[in-house]
C-alpha cells in the first residue's frame, strides 16, 4: 500500500512545506477514513500489510486507531 507520493515530484507527505514550494506539503493517496478501511479489511483477511511511507511519518499524518505499526 503506498501512504503517499513521491519527494520529487513534491507529493510525498512532509509536515512541513517543501523548501522550493512553499505552501505544499504534499499529497496522501487516501483520506483517513479509507486508508483505514483499507487496513481493516486486509487484516480482517489475516493477511500482512506491507506500507510505503515516503512521508515524514508522524502522529499527525496517519493513525491508525489501534493498529501498531513498526517503523
């Protein structure tokens, strides 16, 4: 599953704004509320989930309402 885009085309999900684009912070490839639906149902599957973060991963970007990720 991919969290977001790539750092050089500037989609990559940054907490702070690109040193070169001011104002862009980046781009998720889903909101929250899918991107956890997403999650819940490859797991309701037992299966693993393998995640690309291109982003600065922080609390503010993604939770994941009791899922434990390992980084």
């Amino acid at each position: 599953m991919f969290a977001d885009g790539a750092l050089g085309r500037r989609t990559g999900l940054l907490s702070e704004p690109y040193y070169d684009a001011p104002g862009e912070f980046g781009e998720a490839m889903h909101d929250q509320a899918t991107f956890y639906e997403m999650v819940k149902e490859v797991r309701n599957h037992m299966m693993p989930i393998a995640m690309h973060f291109q982003c600065t991963f922080n609390e503010g970007v993604f939770h994941l309402k009791g899922i434990r990720l390992s980084l």
